[in-house]
C-alpha cells in the first residue's frame, strides 16, 4: 500500500483529503505543522509527500528544502499546496523539484496526481504497478457563459464535482497546468447574443482572455 504525507493544517481540506486517500487504497499519513510532519517521514519515508507552504510556525518551504537536502527523501515526489498563483511560486517549486497545486483543489485532481507520480517514479509498494488508467479524474458538464472582449461563448466546461460552490469548482480549472480551457457544444455570439458567429462542437478558450464566466442557468441576459 502506496504512503502518502499530508502536511496540511486546515481540518476541512484534512478530512477531504483523507476520505478520498482510504477510499482510493492509500495509507495517508497526516500533520498539522512542519515538525510533525519531519517526524513522520523519518519514521516512515513516504512514497508522496503533500504539503501546505501556508503552515503555522515554520512553514511548509522550511520542510521541503530539508527533505531535497536530505539523501533519505531527496527524491520523494512532492507537491505542493498553496492559494498563491503559479508565477508567483513557480520558480521556486521548480527549483525544489516539486509539483503545483493551487487551492482551492479537487481531491480527485490530486489522487490524479498522486498515482501519475507514483507511477513516474517506480515506486510501486508490492510491486503494484498502477492501472494505465488510475489518473482519470471524474469531472460533471456544466453549461457555462464565458465573456471576453468583443464576444461571449456559450458551452459545456468540466468541472470537479465534489468542489460544491462553482466559484471553487472554476478556480480550480484556472489554477490548474493548463492555458486553455476546452468547451463542447460551443456557440459564439456578440457580446449580447444577439448574433451567432459559429458554432464549434469543440473550441479551446485561452484563460487569459477569459473576463468573466457565470453558470448558464444564473447568466444574467
């Protein structure tokens, strides 16, 4: 059975987390503070360690650089939790070889993750090797209205269910690795919807064009 580290301290995202961890096969390992969670790789090196950089006293970068600097865990997948944007942190995540990820955040989105770097890192416990398909994330259609300069576009985006508010459920899209968004059964209109421009089955929107987005069913007109 795969060990995955929390060090996370917020008791909501803790409970998450660990129910989607039990239910998914893995043995989850959790701290509150960078100290406890030291104390638990080194009495039981993990094979994933997640951790919050937002911690109390010492904070979450403080236990990645001695986990990189440490022979025992140098080469422990890690990723990193944090509400603050990739440009502002990326580099610094790079340079400790870790992953983002910016909350909020669907725990489907990271047990995806776990198991991709426990797959890319050879270390199966058991010699279990993950099924190909053990990084799908299960994610719902939700009929959106995207505004951006000089037209707006009306489709289907997927989103991560078990974020409930759809503020959330977004930010996680606009957090996320990538700089497109993908929307099915498009239909491109002028900035009132007055007139049709096309209608792609399939359309990729760049983020940052993206000027505001509201569900379909609340769109104000």
């Amino acid at each position: 059975m795969a060990r995955v580290l929390v060090v996370e301290d917020e008791p909501s995202i803790v409970t998450v987390v660990r129910y989607h961890l039990e239910n998914a096969g893995f043995d989850g390992l959790f701290a509150s503070d960078a100290g406890h969670g030291w104390r638990l790789m080194v009495s039981d090196v993990p094979d994933v360690a997640v951790v919050d950089i937002g911690l109390p006293t010492d904070d979450g970068w403080g236990l990645l650089e001695k986990m990189r600097g440490d022979d025992r865990f140098k080469d422990v997948p890690a990723i990193v939790l944090t509400g603050r944007s990739a440009s502002e942190v990326g580099q610094r995540i790079a340079d400790l070889k870790c992953e983002y990820m910016g909350k909020p955040f669907a725990a489907t989105a990271l047990l995806s993750r776990i198991r991709h770097l426990i797959d890319g890192s050879g270390r199966h416990p058991d010699g279990v090797t993950p099924r190909s398909d053990s990084i799908r994330v299960e994610l719902v259609s939700i009929g959106v209205v995207l505004l951006l300069d000089g037209y707006r576009i009306e489709g289907q985006v997927y989103l991560p269910p078990e974020l409930g508010r759809f503020s959330d459920a977004w930010e996680s899209v606009m957090r996320d690795h990538r700089h497109f968004v993908p929307v099915t059964d498009a239909r491109v209109t002028t900035p009132d919807g007055s007139h049709a421009i096309a209608g792609p089955a399939f359309i990729e929107v760049r983020k940052e064009d993206v000027r505001a987005v509201f569900p379909m069913d609340v769109f104000p007109g």
